[in-house]
C-alpha cells in the first residue's frame, strides 16, 4: 500500500486513547507538546462513535509513523480503542510501525492479564461480547502483545510534565530513525567517524558554554557534518535551533535581525515571541540549547545574534561552521575541527550514487570515474554535481566533458568556491592567484620575498589564505593548495578575457605558445610560467618582452630530465625586464642578462645549463640581491669574482656552482657571509683552493677551519672533490643544522670533534681504504637529534647504542625532526633488523589493535641501493621512499602511508640507507580514525628504475616502543608475522 512508504507518511504520530480517562489531561497535554516540536498528530475528537471505527480511523492508523497507545483504567471498556489496538498491532507486523504504551495510572501487568481495575473495565465489555469469543479472543490477544512491548509508566514518573517529556523526546528519536534516509540516493557517505569524533568532543565537560568550529574549504561537507550531528543529539537539549546560511541571510536587509528571532523562537519554542530581548535571553540562561551557526563569516554575525555566551548556561553547546578560521579565534571556540576530503572508497561511492544511482560505476566506466575522482579529490560538491551532470550520459560526452574540466571549472563548483575569493581584498586576491598559477608546491621562503618585492604584504596576506582554508602550508614547508581551488584560480584569470595575451597571468602551454610566437603579449601580463618539455621551438621576437611593462615572474623549465632550451632569440631589446623579480630560464641562451634587469628588484635568479658569461656590468647592481641560484653556469666565474662582491652580496642564501668546470678559486669572506645557507661545489673539477688553502687544484687536501664558523651553512657539497683528505678538526663547531655531501672525496679519518656535532642532519660518505675508523658518538644533551651516521661504519655497535639514543630522544622530546636519513657503503642489512627481505617489499601480518594504545613509536628502516653506471645518463640523483602499505578495513580502504622520502646522488657501488622514523600523535589519531592494519612494507626509487641490476636489492624495518610507565625500551615486533618476498 501506498501509506506504507516512509515519506508517504500524513502522520506522524497516532493517538489511541480513551476520551473520558485522558481527553482532558494527559492527551490533551501530550498533544500539545507534540505540536509545539512540529510533529503532526492525528487525535480523534469524535465524542460519538458508531458500531464499527470509521475508515477514515483505519486511514489515519495506516497512515501514521508511530502509534501511541495510552493505556488507561477504562480502554479495555471500550471497543473502538480496541478495534484501533488490532488494527495498530496489525499495522506493526506489516508495515514496521513503531509502537509506544503509556501506562497511565495502570499496571502493565493488569492490563497485559486483564486483571485488577484494568481487568475489571474489560470484563463489563466482555460480558456485552460473550457470544462473540473469536472478537474476545483477538482483543485479548493484542491486549497481552501491547501491554508487553517497552513504553512508559506514570507511577515511576511522578511528576506528569516530566512524562510527557520523556514521551516526546523519544518519540523524536524514533521518528529520527523512520525517515532518516534509507535509500542509497540520499544516505550519507563517509561521515560516521567524523561524526562520532565531534560528538565525543561536545560531550567533555565544561566549565562554560562549549563552542567548536568545523572549518574547511567550501564544498567540504561542513553543513552535512554539522546536520547530521544536530539531527543526531538535539532530542538531548531543553531547546535547539539550527541556524542555516548565516552568511547569505545576513546579506539581506534586516536579515539578522530576523535569523535572531528564529533563534530565540526555535529555541525557546514559542512562535509569538515578544521583542524583549534581555527577557528572552534570562528565559534562554535557564535552558540547556544547542545551536548551530551555519556559513559564518565573520565575528559581527555571530555578536549580533547571540551577543554573549553568558547567557547560556555551561551544558550548553554551540557548533559554528565557517571558512574563516579567524571567526572561530574571535570567537574563543574551545576546539577547532578541520574538515578533510573523503577517502578515495568513500568518494567513488557518493560519486557513483549520483552518476549511476548504485554503490559503484558501472561495467566499463571504472577508468572514466577514476578519472573524476583524480579531479575532484575528494570534494563533496565536486562529486555531487559532476555526478549529476555526467548521469545517463554516453561515454563520449564523459571523456569530452573530464577533457574540458582541465580547462574549464564547472559553474557550480566555481560559484560556491569563489565565495572564499570574493572575500579578500586586492593584495590577497593577487597571492592567490599567484600561487593558483605559479606556486603550488613550492616552498615558502622564496615565495614570500617574491611576494615581498611585489608589495602584496604577505605576512598577513598569506595567513589570511590559510585561515580560509584556501592555501596551506605542509610539513616541508611548501605552499599546497586543493585543486580545485588552483582550478578556481585559475579559472578567475581565464575569464579576465578571450585573448590570452590580455590575461594578467599565463601557465598553460598552449597559450603561452601562442602569444610567444604570434608576439601578442600586452601590459596586461605579469607572469608567464612555462614547461618547455611541451612545446615545439619558439622563436622569439627581440622586443616580445618591451609590451610587457608589468611582467614580475618569467619561468622558462623543463619537467624532463634531458631538457632543453625551446626558447630562442639572438638578441633582447632593452625595455621589458625592470619590474621582474623572479627569473628562472633553463639554457638562458645569450651571454649576458637583460640590461634593464634591475637586481635592486630581483629576488630570484636561476639560470641553469645556460653559456651565461656575466650578470651585470656594474657591481652595484648587487646590493640587494636575495638569492643566487646558478646551476651548471660553465663560464660565469671563469676567473676569481670581484673581491668586492662579497660584501654586496650581504643577503645571498644560495649558492650553486655545481658542474662550473671554469671555476679555479673563490673569493675571502665566502664563509663569513651571515645568511649563506646552501654552498654546492660538486663538479667544480679546477678548483685550486678554498679561502686560507693552497692547493693544488687536483690535490685540494682540507678545508678551512673558517668553514666552521659559518652561522647559517646548512649544506656543504663537495661531492667529486676526489682529493679532499682531510677535514677541519674544529668540525663540531657547527652552530646551524648541516648536511654534507662528501660522496667520491678521499677522506682519511673523522675528526674527533664529530661527536660534539649536534647539528648533523646528514652525510654522505663513498668507501675509502684510507677512511680509518671514526670515533663513537656522545649521547647529546637536551635531547637533540644527533644519531651519528658514523655509527655505521661500525655496524656492531649501532644495535647497542640506537635503543638507547631513540629512548633518550623520546623521554626528553627536545627534538624537531622526527625522522633520520644515513647513507654508507655497504650491502648487508644489519644484523640486529628484526625483519629482512630480499628485494623491496616484507609482507607483515599484524594483529587489528597493532597501533592503538601507542604501542609502537619508532619504525627503523634499512635498504640496500644499488646503481649500474649507464645510469649516469638518466640524471645525477633520485629519490627512495618508505612507505607502509595498508589492507581495506570497514573503516578504511587500501592505501599507502609514506613515512620517508629522501633525494639520494648516483653513487656507482652498493650503499646501505639507514634510517628511523617517530610516529607523533597526528599519525596514531589517523591510524585509530581509520583502524588501520599495515600489511607491507614497500620501498620505491624514483625515477623508475627498470633494469634488474638495479634498485633495492635488501630492506629490513625493526619496532621500539617507550612505554609511559617504565623507563625501559620494548621490542613489539614479537607480536606479529612476516613473510620475505621472492
């Protein structure tokens, strides 16, 4: 039948009672409470019945969500509320109607045996009825059935308010149940454990007015979260009101005005409230509410509706939703919970439900979801919307529609992401676009002082992008953005105009092709960032840059690794360079640069494998130059630089002259300069000497002790100095974090000072027979990371000292780092691994509670690298990573965790990389939100290396953990298994 659907529902509740028992009390009063929480009830208030109960009854029973049955002393008197009792039972058994006795005045058991005064009433109509024992029969029957079932009893509630209740709220609960969506159409996806999380965060106890803040990009699920656990705790608060579109609403004239009074009327239940504002408040302060505030934007939204948490009392709870972080620290929230993208499983199903009504795609149409799932990582609105828009449609229009969102953000997307945009002023506005166009991924310094030089403020600029969620900054320090907001960018600039040379911003290649060679460049342009590796040859018209007169970033690269200059041009005119502040030009193909590139402006210069001879004619021009980055510059310091560059160069961070073949001395006061941060002199094969070394410049032997004295040194590479013996022995006096690459050095022995290193990030040693054993490592004081990658050398000792120096690191907790990186000769794994495989992969069975209760803290990890040497033609570096392979749960699906990732140098023998990794809290809450089980271990060299010779031959991991309670490290890899792969 029709009424059985849940949404067909006319009613919500039925009342069945009898008229002259309760009509006048407790009915009438628990219709009123029902109606004052909107619930649709259906009371029959015909004083006169006839023999039989009216269709219309039997309508309105079937009809009806939920059933309550007051069971009074006279019911069983009467044989409508019987005959409603039989059809109510009926409709229980066929279509799940819910149920409720309330026993009022009556013993269950009277009424359930038809004894006592209950009994009594029902024997006068038996006596009407005895030559009718079937009819009897079935009242009896549904009279013992009805009285069984769980309901309420008004002689264990004294007081009859507090019954009606205690009815009331769990008829909302049950009511809750019935037409929360059942249908895979609607049903909410991948927010449980969301859900669950918040809502044990509402419940701790406070002290005031509890406050949280669920913050996220738009489009995340922030009012989804937030509905559903409204929905889900509301039935629990005296009064609650959820209060939608702030943001919108308040836009509209008086529209706060009348959010304020929907509040106070939700939540104190009265529609005809009075406009006495301190009055409603007192009345509000003796309520324990909830309230949720939907999409605000800021503080005087929030101030204008509630005015002061002190009205409320301290049970009270307040959910505010909002893309502003800075609302919530306005506010003085107590907990900020940050909403992340759903899980690739959970994604692909809300997808799925849209685009194909069903769980998952269907056949044939797993690559081309695949493909929107990479696109809208994640986003609920992305996935609702484009699942939408793509329903029913031919696989042609899927590939033609997935190609033009490349291109093209979807309206409906853009307009509720763009909501964020519209709310920064012109400086934020232009970072964003900035980074949207040219800065995703990279890292924060450099970027900032180009933001700097550009006048855009970015301090206070970049941290209002953040708190809006629209940029964040990760744990590398770089600047990552979600897609679809880098989309959002970028699609704000596509529509500046048709014409790309009228665009403020270039980065697709196509475009860029094309106003570089039809030259149609204009002033509008301030930034081009082209990949070279996509493009055919260009040949460029001297003046292509003179119309450009507000061009702030040019970046000519190449993402391959055998790159080459595309763009060519015999000559620049001298117009167009001087408000350029980031040059970067892979293969720069003339001798000089532009002579209007003013270095006052400059911020950042690269220009690798370019035949570059000099920057500028005029040594002045340096006096503010931030950063020097010179990659392969073969003939820029073919002779000693000017003595006086030095001193104009107060601020350069970066120094790199790796592969300058010309390059015979540097000048004094190298090491000295205060911000030097990065000196890489690898490939310099005529070097002669350092400052206070003379040398031979095949036999360079030392390195100045001055070298030492360096604040701010952080890499030293001298990797192919195949000379170099010796090293300072003040070497431990290192006052920065440093990493030193001396790969292919001929290195005799370790000076003793190493052990005074705090700093040491990492070294890169080759094998020598002259290398003579290095001294042990101290423990440091203060809990510094100082795991000394000598301790290699000699294998033994490191099973007995790691133990204890990862102990000591973890009691103190004075470190920054938590992961270590050593590399050294060698092609065993060392003995004291626990688990060790011949390959890449050790399979692991591991029990389901592995990681809770923080059972593991540290992972140490060990691999075997080896190259061949043709592959010093693919490039002079890759990268290995660590990572932890984890099985489907019903919480979760399969998935890899990289724990490590670290850029290595080509080195032709075997070499074991060593290493540990400290899990922190953010790891466990991950491990514990999803029930995560590792059930490999895999290690990975990037680029692919595809000859058998090559890649991990051996890998091994070993577990410690440092209970609280004991002072004593543990070793829980006993409790689970493994397996070597083949």
């Amino acid at each position: 039948m029709a009424s059985s659907s849940r949404n067909d529902k006319k009613y919500d509740v039925f009342v069945s009672f009898r008229g002259e028992d309760t009509r006048d009390n407790f009915t009438s009063h628990l219709y009123s409470a029902l109606s004052r929480q909107n619930i649709q009830t259906f009371i029959d208030d015909q004083l006169n019945r006839g023999d039989e109960i009216s269709e219309s009854l039997v309508n309105a029973i079937e009809a009806s969500a939920v059933s309550v049955i007051v069971f009074s002393e006279g019911y069983a008197s009467s044989r409508w509320c019987l005959d409603e009792l039989v059809k109510i039972l009926e409709c229980k058994k066929e279509y799940e109607q819910i149920v409720i006795p309330v026993f009022y005045r009556v013993d269950p058991s009277d009424a359930r045996n038809q004894t006592g005064p209950f009994g009594i009433s029902f024997s006068k109509l038996e006596e009407r009825f005895k030559e009718n024992t079937e009819k009897l029969r079935t009242w009896r029957k549904a009279l013992k059935e009805a009285a069984s079932l769980s309901g309420f009893h008004s002689l264990n509630i004294r007081r009859e308010s507090e019954l009606i209740n205690e009815v009331v709220n769990h008829i909302l609960k049950r009511l809750d149940e019935v037409f929360r969506p059942r249908d895979n159409k609607n049903q909410l996806v991948g927010v449980e454990s969301t859900v669950e999380e918040i809502e044990s965060l509402l419940g701790v106890e406070s002290k005031g007015v509890y406050a949280l803040g669920i913050w996220g990009i738009g489009g995340i699920g922030k009012t989804t979260i937030a509905r559903a656990i409204f929905d889900k705790i509301s039935g629990d608060f005296d009064g609650s009101c959820f209060l939608e579109n702030v943001r919108e609403e308040s836009q509209i004239p008086g529209g706060l005005a009348c959010l304020r009074q929907k509040l106070l009327s939700n939540l104190l239940k009265d529609k005809n409230l009075m406009p006495y504002i301190d009055l409603n408040f007192r009345r509000l302060s003796r309520m324990k509410v909830l309230i949720v505030f939907d999409d605000v934007t800021c503080f005087n939204q929030l101030e204008s509706l509630i005015e002061s948490l002190d009205w409320l009392t301290p049970v009270s709870r307040i959910i505010i939703t909002t893309r502003n972080k800075q609302v919530l620290r306005n506010w003085g929230v107590r907990k900020i919970y940050e909403m992340q993208a759903l899980e690739y499983h959970h994604a692909l199903e809300l997808f799925s439900r849209h685009a194909f009504k069903r769980n998952h795609p269907d056949v044939g149409y797993e690559e081309l979801s695949s493909k929107v799932m990479k696109y809208a990582q994640g986003v609920p609105l992305a996935l609702k919307v484009l699942g939408c828009f793509l329903h029913k449609r031919a696989k042609e229009v899927w590939e033609s529609a997935i190609d033009k969102l490349q291109r093209i953000l979807h309206p409906s997307i853009l307009e509720v992401l763009k909501i964020s945009y519209d709310s920064l002023d012109d400086k934020e506005k232009n970072i964003f676009l900035d980074v949207a166009c040219f800065f995703q991924g990279e890292h924060v310094d450099p970027v900032m002082k180009f933001f700097n030089a550009s006048g855009f403020y970015p301090e206070i600029g970049m941290s209002v992008l953040v708190d809006k969620s629209l940029i964040a900054i990760d744990s590398y320090i770089k600047i990552t953005m979600h897609d679809l907001l880098q989309e959002l960018g970028r699609e704000i600039v596509r529509q500046e105009s048709i014409d790309p040379g009228n665009r403020s911003r270039l980065w697709h290649h196509e475009d860029i092709y094309e106003v570089l060679t039809y030259n149609t460049g204009t002033e509008k342009i301030e930034g081009i960032c082209l990949d070279m590796s996509k493009v055919k040859e260009i040949r460029l018209n001297p003046n292509t840059f003179t119309k450009m007169l507000k061009l702030r970033f040019l970046k000519f690269y190449s993402s391959s690794i055998n790159g080459e200059n595309k763009c060519k041009i015999s000559y620049l005119q001298d117009s167009g360079f001087a408000e350029v502040k980031y040059l970067h030009w892979y293969g720069y193909p003339l001798k000089s640069l532009p002579s209007n590139l003013s270095a006052e402006k400059l911020v950042l210069l690269e220009v690798p494998d370019s035949d570059i001879e000099q920057l500028w004619d005029c040594v002045k021009h340096y006096s503010n130059l931030n950063q020097i980055i010179h990659a392969a510059c073969n003939k820029l310091i073919a002779k000693t630089p000017n003595p006086t560059l030095m001193s104009r160069l107060n601020k350069l961070v970066f120094l790199n002259l790796r592969g300058s073949k010309s390059l015979k001395s540097l000048p004094s006061g190298i090491f000295s300069l205060e911000f030097l941060t990065k000196l890489d002199l690898s490939g310099c094969s005529k070097l002669k000497r350092l400052p206070e070394i003379s040398s031979d410049c095949k036999r360079l032997k030392s390195l100045p002790s001055s070298l030492c004295k360096s604040k701010s040194l952080g890499v030293l590479n001298l990797c192919g100095c195949s000379n170099l013996q010796r090293l300072p022995e003040c070497l431990g006096q290192f006052s920065s974090p440093i990493v030193l690459n001396l790969a292919k050095t001929n290195i005799e022995r370790i000076p003793k000072s190493i052990t005074q290193l705090v700093m040491l990030r990492y070294v890169l040693l080759s094998y020598s027979e002259r290398l003579q054993s290095s001294p042990k490592p101290s423990f440091i004081e203060r809990g510094r990371l100082a795991l000394q990658p000598f301790l290699g050398i000699v294998q033994d000792t490191l099973s007995h000292m790691l133990p204890v120096r990862l102990q000591e690191i973890w009691v103190n907790r004075g470190f920054s780092m938590g992961k270590v990186h050593i590399v050294l000769p060698g092609n065993e794994i060392p003995k004291w691994f626990k688990f060790q495989s011949v390959g890449s992969f050790i399979n692991l069975e591991m029990p389901p509670d592995f990681f809770n209760n923080s059972r593991v803290q540290v992972i140490a990890f060990s691999a075997i690298l080896a190259f061949s040497n043709h592959h010093v033609d693919c490039g002079t570096w890759f990268s290995i990573s660590f990572e932890l392979k984890v099985k489907a749960t019903k919480d979760c699906g399969p998935h890899d965790i990289q724990l490590f990732q670290s850029r290595v140098n080509y080195i032709e023998s075997d070499h074991l990389h060593f290493g540990y990794y400290l899990f922190c809290g953010k790891d466990f809450n991950g491990f514990w939100k999803c029930n995560c089980i590792p059930e490999a271990v895999h290690f990975n060299v990037f680029p692919p290396l595809k000859c058998k010779c090559c890649g991990v031959k051996k890998c091994g991991i070993h577990l410690f953990c440092f209970p609280d309670s004991t002072n004593s490290i543990e070793d829980p890899s006993t409790c689970f298994n493994y397996n070597e792969e083949d």
